[in-house]
C-alpha cells in the first residue's frame, strides 16, 4: 500500500525524530547489521525514529589479501541481543511495541549444523575466493540466461560460486552443515529458536527466481544442494511464526510483538530514503555503494550490468552496487598523504582538472556494471608531477563515473528518474562528494539530512503490515547540488578514459 507523506514534524528538525511521550503506536524495533556496526533503534508507526531509543556496536570484517571477508556469526548474535537489551530496557516501552524488523548486509552466508550451531565463519558479500569457482560455473551455465531467471549475474559476491568453493576447499563443514542461510536468519535461529528466509534477502543470494520468488533448480543443482537445506521463504508482511517462549522472558516489552524475515540493507535504505518508487533513484554511499530504484512491477527484461531482486509478488528492486566506496575513502585516508592542512573534502571541493589520474575503484573487485569480481584498482596517467591530492582526486571521480556507468542503465530500464537522494556515511563524512556525483550523472542530488535511513526502512517495512494506514512521515533532504555546466565535457571525457582502462585492464 502507498502511503501520502506527511510534513514533518515541527520538532523534527535535522534530527528526525519523536520524544517517546509523543510517539504514535505502534512502535517497531528496527535492526541493523552492517559493515561496520550492529545497531537498533525504535519507530514509531509513522516512520519517525524514537529519540533516545537507539544503540549501535562497533564492529568490522575480517580481510585479507587473498579475498577473505568473513565475520563471526555469534558475535554479531550477541551484538544484536546486547542492542535489544539496552534500547528495550525501560518498562514504559511495555505494551507498545508491536513488531521487531532485521536487515543485513546482503549475501551473507553460514553454514549451520545439526544441532543449530554455525559450522562456518559468516562469509561476506565482499568475499572473492571463489573466483575460480566462479569461472567454472560460468563456462557450465547459459549466464545471462540465470540473470534472467534470478535478477542476478555469476559473481563472487553470490552464492552459488560459494557454495561450490566450499563443497571443494572445506569438505569437513560442507559434509557437516545441515543447513545453509543468510547471517539475519541465523540470528533469528540463535535467538528466537526458529527462522524464516526473507524473500528480500533470498534474491540478494542470486539463486532466487526473481518471477516465481522459488529457488532456482538450476543454480541449486549446480551447487550439489536442494531447496530444503534452505529456510523457508517469507514475505516481508509475513510475521516468524513459532517464536520461542523464552524471547518474551528476556524481553518482557516484546511479549506479543511480531518479528519478521529479514530484508537486505538495500531495500531498507532506498525505503527509509524516501525512494519509494521508481520516480526517485537512490544513490547510496556507504562502506559500499549503490543506485537503486524500487519498482511496484516484475521487469519482463534485466539490462546486464545490473541485478533484479524480487521484494515480494508485486515489487522488486533493480539497480547495481560497488564494493567501494566509503572503503576507498577509509584506504585513502590511511594510505595516500595530502598536501598539509589538505582534506579530502577539499579534494572533493576542488575544480576538475584534465590532469587528474584516471582510477579504477576495485579495491575488493567490481560488481556493476562489468561483474569482475577479481577487478583491483588501476591508477592511470599518474606522473612524477602528481600529487597526493591528485590521487585521491582521482579515486573520488572513479567512484563518481562507476555511479554515472550503473545510473545510465537505470534510467534505460526504469524510465523517467525525477529525482535523486543520496544517503550513506561517505556522503555524510565528505559532502562534498555530492556535486562529484551531481556533476558525473548530470543530474540534481540531494542529501538525505538523518543518518541511519537504512533502520527507517526496515522498520518501515514492518509497518505496511503493523499499521497500514497511518501515512508516513517525510524524511528530510537537504539542498540540491546541481551539476557545473562547465564540468560536463570533462565528465564525459573522465567516463571514456574509465572505460578505456577498464576495457584494456579488465576486459569485457
């Protein structure tokens, strides 16, 4: 159901937020586990986060230079339950919170075993050790064929060359793990004794049939697995059922309340941004990035360079994602050395210059437009005259150009894009970022001015089925950057060197 937004509130204000007293029920619990934190907060129905009622724990993957991503599955099981612990610990929240909603980063896997322990390490969406295996699969299967079916291509940051990776480098867990699911399920698993394979989580694995919201028998057999060593399927209205007794002990506010499958982060934060639509492109700048629109129809066709996820029968989410962004920020800052009293917001700032370097981002491997995983950066054109600022210059328009490369195919796809909102820590930590991106898509771009719109989106989602008609909040944006005219030749000039390099250093 479509909501009308509403003003927002007087007291809203930057902070986007409501006292508890003036809250309107019901509340959810929003969860969220990202690259860098676990973290909750509460909503209340009409979108607006609860002030005062929000944690987040630190944390971060573990990596290393062969393509290793992984993190411990139990530690962010116990992230997540110290977070409820401490936003669900006052007793005047008893009798008002209705539902608790769970995203995570996308194409997590963890292989659990009989008895419900985790047998594997929690393998990340950024993991690329299974390029061989990829290569493999794509010489056995039709790929655009699959892309078709699942709205997905063959990639490291998928599951089936995973799977397969794991059948043949770790014999020992793959004959031990009994079941396969996403980090979000087996939270659930751990701490409410059952599970459910969110639809909008299950077509992030690329082996979901984006028409049909069934496994793919294709991807399965390829992977030597059948559909019921997979949890079952939910929808994001449809509530867990079979909750354990003992979830309502531990948290005596949430007894009756519904918890949900969990979503990909993806779709919470196109939601929680306001891109409700396919009128609105949402641009996120977070350790990854991605452009996304959300589409209220099952696309006949997906372009290549993009993916397709279903959400539920009526929705799915089209768009494309980079490995790194706030990441080639993180690698800048430690790495590369500017000119003293230098920022890379005045990097980002700065004029564009013919002189800048021509980088290829791919710190851990590209997604969209080109799908090679085991892509690293390319620094191009660089001479004894360049400096610190210049590189770094030149990774920042590299990131802007891979944005403009997944927008074109989007707005091909998806039709007229009347507006476009950014959100995300990178756009948060360096504004100025912005007039790059303005300046590559040669389109306006806001900046959405609350932090965590990924919880407002799960806690959204929640709410279509909590408190369906209760119109939504506004979630407040900021000024418009508008492209530079002048900058426009440049850009243009910047995509076809990218494209140059990309297609004598990656290939096609």
């Amino acid at each position: 159901m479509s909501h009308h937004p509403t003003p927002p509130r007087p007291d809203d204000g930057a902070a986007f937020s409501v006292d508890l007293r003036e809250a309107l029920d019901p509340l959810v619990m929003a969860l969220d586990v990202g690259s860098t934190g676990s973290r909750g907060g509460l909503h209340d129905a009409t979108g607006t986060p609860v002030r005062g009622y929000r944690h987040k724990i630190e944390h971060e993957f573990t990596t290393a230079a062969d393509g290793t991503s992984v993190i411990d599955p139990d530690q962010v099981t116990e992230e997540l339950a110290a977070v409820l612990d401490l936003v669900l610990a006052d007793p005047a929240l008893a009798g008002r919170v209705a539902g608790v909603a769970l995203d995570t980063f996308a194409s997590s896997l963890v292989g659990v075993g009989a008895d419900g322990a985790a047998v594997t390490t929690c393998f990340t969406y950024a993991d690329s050790r299974c390029a061989e295996q990829l290569a493999g699969l794509r010489g056995e299967l039709d790929e655009p064929a699959a892309l078709q079916r699942t709205g997905a291509r063959l990639h490291t940051s998928y599951l089936a060359p995973r799977l397969r990776w794991l059948r043949e480098t770790d014999p020992e867990a793959w004959g031990r793990a009994r079941r396969w699911m996403s980090l979000g399920e087996y939270v659930h698993l751990r701490l409410l004794g059952t599970a459910r394979a969110g639809t909008a989580t299950a077509a992030w694995t690329g082996m979901l049939d984006r028409r049909t919201g069934r496994w793919d028998e294709p991807l399965l057999l390829a992977c030597g697995l059948d559909a019921e060593q997979f949890n079952p399927l939910a929808d994001p209205h449809e509530p867990i059922p079979d909750v354990a007794a003992s979830v309502a002990e531990r948290w005596p506010v949430l007894e009756g309340a519904a918890w949900f499958a969990p979503v990909a982060d993806g779709l919470s934060a196109n939601l929680g941004t306001g891109g409700t639509d396919a009128s609105t492109m949402v641009v996120s700048t977070a350790t990854s990035g991605a452009a996304r629109v959300l589409l209220h129809r099952i696309p006949e066709r997906v372009p290549p360079g993009l993916w397709c996820y279903r959400v539920d029968g009526a929705r799915c989410l089209l768009g494309g994602a980079l490995n790194d962004v706030g990441r080639a920020l993180a690698w800048l800052e430690r790495t590369v050395t500017l000119p003293e009293s230098t920022t890379l917001a005045d990097v980002a700032a700065a004029d564009v210059s013919g002189t800048t370097p021509v980088v290829l981002p791919f710190f851990t491997g590209e997604r969209s437009t080109g799908w090679a995983g085991g892509a690293r950066a390319v620094f191009a054109g660089v001479s004894a005259s360049s400096t610190g600022a210049d590189l770094a210059r030149g990774v920042l328009e590299g990131v802007a150009v891979s944005y403009a490369r997944v927008a074109e195919q989007l707005e091909d796809a998806a039709g007229g894009v009347d507006r476009v909102v950014a959100s995300g820590s990178a756009s948060q930590d360096v504004p100025e970022l912005l007039q790059l991106l303005a300046d590559a898509l040669g389109k306006p771009v806001a900046r959405a001015e609350f932090k965590r719109a990924t919880l407002r989106g799960t806690a959204l989602l929640a709410l279509e089925s909590l408190a369906p008609d209760v119109e939504r909040a506004s979630p407040p944006c900021g000024p418009e950057h508008r492209p530079v005219p002048g900058r426009a030749e440049h850009y243009r000039t910047a995509r076809a060197r990218f494209e140059e390099l990309y297609g004598a250093v990656v290939g096609s």
